[in-house]
C-alpha cells in the first residue's frame, strides 16, 4: 500500500469515527430521555441544543482550520470530540447536560468541516474523485453504531459505560491514523471572516446543498411516520422506508466518485435531482409498501451525492481557502437540515402528509434546475472534468 492509499485509509477511519460517535448518541436517546423522565416536547427541545452547537461551530471551524491547518485541528478537535461522549452519559442534570450537547454540536461540526478539508486536499493529490467514499463511511459507521447500539441495550450496558467503550475505540483509531493525516497545502489564501457573504457560485452550491440537506432531514426524521400513517405498513415494517433510504444513501456514496468521474459532478447532482422527485413522487402517487420502499430507495440514491459534491466544488474556490468555502456551504445547508423536519409537521397540521412530501418532491426538481444553468463555472481542477452551469 502506497503512502497516498495509507493517508486514504487513516482519513477514511477518521469519518467512520465520528459517524460512530454521533450514531452512538443517537442509539441512547431514548434511555436520556427516562433518566431525565422528559416528555416528548421537553425531549425536542433539548435535542435543539446539539443543532446549535453545530451551527456555532461553523464559523469556528473554517477559521480555525485556515488559520492552523486541518491537520491540528483534527486532532485536538478528535480528541475534544471522542471525551466529550461520556460526558453525555454522566451529566447528572439538564443543566449540565445543554451545555455538554452544545460542546458535542460544535466539536461535530469541526470535525466535519476539518476533516472535508484534508478529504479534498488529499483527492487533488490523487487525481480523482474520493470524497464520497468517506461520506459514504460516516453512513456506513451510522449502520455500525445503531447495531452495537442495540447489542449494549440488550445487555444492558448503561449510557455512560457504552459511551466510554466507544471512546476507546474513537481514541484507538486516532491514535492509529494521526501521522497518516498531514498539513494539507495551501489552494487558496481567501481566509477572513466566514461570516459573510459568499459569491454568487458558492451562494448556488449552498442552495443546492441547501435543498439536499432539507430532504434529508425530512427522510431522516418522517420515513417511520410515513409508512406507519400514510403507507398503513404491518408495525413489523414501519422501519422499512427508513432502512431502505439510509442503506441506498450509504451505498450510493461509494459508487457516487466513479460515477462523477465518468459523467462529470454537475451531471451527477443534474440526475440526483430528478431521483430524489421521481422517488417522493412515487411514494406520494402510489403509497404502497413497494412502490414507497422503491421510492425511499430512490431519494437515497438522489441525496447520497448531494453534499459530497457540493462541497467538493466549493472547496475549489478561488476566491476562498477551502474551509472557508466549506464552512459557508455548510452553514446554507444546514438551516435545511433543522427547516425540513418541522416543515414538514407545520404543512402536515394543515393539509396531510402526503401533501408534505410532495412539495418537498420539488426540492429536487430545484437541485436540477440550480445546476443546470449554463452562465458560470464549477470550479473543478484540470486534471478533474469540467461541467457548465450558472
């Protein structure tokens, strides 16, 4: 194994490692929620507080790694972020705890935007396009960490010695990855605050991603209600719709690379549109157990590219240093991610929920027609295809 697949491979563990945390966390909620004996509102509202960490962490990440590196940042942002799990488990109150979620958000949102930053320096290295493969690691790490998840509730593991365990591992695989994960070199020296506002290509990007994002929040938060509601799926298959999407957007981000290698980036987020409205569609027009699962695995398909592409032509920028560019994409999208979910529920409240999903649907018809424009450029190296939009 060459030094270049090395540096793949420890980068690749790093993404796994944080998708393990964060699935970790997700899998104990429940067992937060008695400890704390929180009702359904009080339970949303303090599950908030993580979204707010990670938007706070934005702008401190893209200045953070500008000024400093990726490199040191992962690494004292890694550390940060694999301690701060078991703290979770051993908050003894709810005031303890907003703040600890908080910290967790934030480190969350460093490593994100840290480790994309060293995944597209070391894919202009390599020549091709890898980026998502490593978010197709994060998901894959999601599917590992539900799994050990219910393994440690069923031996009733409690929060706090789960967490830890996870810990170790997360620590063990920095320990193993760190001289693998290098300064990357300087691509462009826009740095500044991140806090303004972004040219015109990279305002489109972020309302691609932006879109992507709001659909993915939707999948992530309504697939269960959907088939349990609309679909009338057996209680057995509830889970169906969710496990359908999740594991084609795992998939389909190891196959999203070659795919935009052979027909460009722009091409791939072109079609990822179309999908993710053939797929809502489909599930809106027939919503039967088959043609919703065949359309759940659609608009996994669709959203799978969404934002490893994206963030691979931002972090071309010219007039931006990568985690910069990253860190004003990120902050657009985001607002789609915690827009969608409630969206949906206010829409729902007063049509059905059907009536959400479909005008969600046109989310994709926007990704398409966002990067279909023919005035402006992707910035995307030479040795990389180059597409036309505007």
């Amino acid at each position: 194994m060459n030094y270049l697949s090395k540096r793949r491979t420890a980068l690749g563990a790093m993404f796994f490692f944080v998708g393990l945390c964060f699935a970790t966390w997700a899998a104990r909620i429940p067992d937060i929620q008695s400890r704390f004996d929180l009702s359904e509102g009080e339970l949303g509202t303090l599950l908030l507080f993580l979204p707010i960490g990670s938007l706070l962490g934005l702008p401190l990440a893209g200045w953070a790694v500008h000024h400093y590196g990726s490199r040191r940042v992962i690494m004292i942002g890694g550390i940060c972020y694999a301690l701060t799990l078991p703290l979770i488990g051993l908050s003894p109150s709810i005031l303890i705890l907003i703040p600890v979620l908080i910290t967790y958000g934030l480190l969350g949102n460093v490593m994100n935007i840290s480790l994309n930053t060293q995944a597209l320096d070391l894919e202009d290295q390599m020549g091709k396009s890898i980026l998502a493969s490593f978010h197709g690691l994060w998901s894959m790490a999601g599917f590992v960490g539900a799994g050990l998840g219910a393994g440690m509730i069923f031996l009733d593991f409690s929060p706090e010695l789960h967490f830890a365990i996870v810990m170790g591992i997360a620590l063990t695989i920095i320990l193993s990855s760190h001289r693998f994960i290098i300064k990357e070199q300087k691509v462009s020296e826009g740095g500044g605050l991140v806090l303004k506002r972004p040219d015109a290509l990279l305002l489109r990007i972020g309302m691609i991603a932006f879109l992507g994002m709001m659909c993915e929040g939707c999948m992530f938060d309504w697939s269960g209600v959907y088939f349990k509601k609309v679909v009338m799926a057996d209680p057995s298959l509830i889970a169906l719709g969710y496990v359908a999407f999740m594991g084609s957007m795992a998939s389909g981000r190891f196959i999203t690379d070659k795919i935009a290698a052979r027909y460009t980036k722009v091409a791939v987020i072109q079609i990822s549109g179309i999908l993710i409205f053939s797929g809502l569609a489909l599930s809106v027009a027939f919503p039967s157990i088959v043609t919703a699962t065949i359309g759940f695995l659609l608009v996994g398909f669709g959203i799978a590219s969404i934002i490893p592409l994206s963030y691979s032509i931002a972090g071309r920028s010219k007039l931006y240093s990568p985690s910069v560019a990253l860190a004003l994409v990120s902050t657009i999208s985001f607002f789609g991610f915690l827009l969608g979910p409630p969206l949906i529920g206010f829409i729902a409240e007063l049509f059905d929920l059907k009536t959400s999903f479909a005008l969600i649907a046109i989310n994709g018809l926007g990704i398409t027609l966002l990067s279909s424009f023919r005035k402006g450029v992707f910035l995307i190296p030479q040795k990389f295809k180059t597409s036309t939009v505007s």
